[in-house]
C-alpha cells in the first residue's frame, strides 16, 4: 500500500494569519492552482480510494485532484484539523499575546497544551490513529489522503514510528505538498516527503 498525503490548498485565513482548526474559509486563487498542479502531477496514478477531511477546504482540495477519476471521496471527519475552540479565527499574533503560556506549551510541549474548549493533541492523535485504521483496512494498492497542517503532522509521526511528543519537531507541510509513505511488511518507508516539484 501507497498513501499520498497531501494537505488542502492555501486558504484565505491562511493568508491572514488565522487559525482555521473546525472552521473554514475558503482556497485562495494559488489554493486552487496548488490543487491542479498536484492533480496534473499524478494524472497517471490510479486511486483505489481517496480519503479526505470533512471540511470544506479539505474536500474541494480533493475533488480537484481526483479530477475525472471515477473514485469515491471519503469524507471522514477523523481527518479532521486539531479544534482549537476559542483559538479558532484568531490571528497567531494575537493569539501568542493573550495565550502566551498555552501557545508556547501548544509549540513546545504539545502534551501539555490544554485548550480553551478543543482538542488536546492526545485527542488528535486518537482520531488520526482511528483514520489510519480504516485507510488500512480498504486494502487499496494507491491510497490518496487530503487534511490538514497539524492533522498531516500526527500521521506523519505515527508513520514514522515516533512518540507523539515528537510532533512538535515536524513542521507544517505547505499545501498541496505531496508526501508518499510505502507499507514494507510492519514499517512505513518514506518515498517522498513535503515535495512541491510540481508547482
């Protein structure tokens, strides 16, 4: 088994510095270009199932690249990006002044981080381990997944085999990146990681 991990276009909140979490706003032009460059990319890869993130700049991200491919978008929302609750639509600077200690454990020392009416990054972790699980159990040879920045970054270290404070040392993959893990046996091998050759 192949997954291609990829995490959605760039939004307009990215643009502005806001955390997204369980909200929304929608791709931006490049968001939108970021997605067909990738969906041109693997024009000639065949997907036994896509699996993508519930919210919408997840899903559209997916349904780009899926292009005219007969396949089934899974939305599940184990994919989901990490809730932020009351972070959510805060610009970073912003959120770094009022929550100084939270955002610095949040950075930091991720187990430690408790949010104001989210997730912890154990609760991330659990759903992002559940949806790995059912991607695994679709047996598919070529297996397309589209989420999110800090979602892509518990799969990639539970991938990777790393202890789930480690997530703290990955970083965000830009969007529509294309990251490419092979299954050998017990162990996940890293094919590609973080690319964007194909902008």
């Amino acid at each position: 088994m192949r997954l291609y991990i990829t995490r959605h276009g760039q939004t307009k909140w990215n643009t502005e510095g806001r955390l997204q979490g369980w909200m929304n706003s929608p791709l931006t032009p490049k968001g939108l270009k970021g997605a067909e460059q990738l969906r041109d990319a693997l024009k000639d890869v065949h997907f036994d199932a896509i699996y993508s993130s519930d919210q919408y700049r997840a899903v559209k991200t997916a349904e780009i690249i899926n292009g005219h491919r007969e396949v089934e978008i899974r939305q599940i929302m184990e994919l989901r990006e990490i809730g932020f609750g009351l972070w959510e639509g805060q610009r970073l600077v912003d959120i770094k002044k009022k929550y100084s200690e939270e955002f610095h454990n949040y950075m930091n020392k991720p187990l430690a981080y408790k949010s104001y009416g989210g997730e912890s990054v154990e609760e991330l972790f659990e759903r992002v381990e559940k949806a790995l699980h059912m991607v695994m159990e679709s047996g598919g040879e070529n297996v397309l997944i589209v989420a999110h920045g800090v979602s892509i970054k518990a799969l990639i270290t539970i991938l990777k085999g790393l202890p789930r404070a480690a997530i703290s040392e990955l970083p965000v993959f830009p969007g529509t990146s294309l990251s490419i893990f092979k299954r050998n046996e017990d162990l996940w091998e890293i094919e590609l990681e973080a690319d964007t050759s194909h902008f």
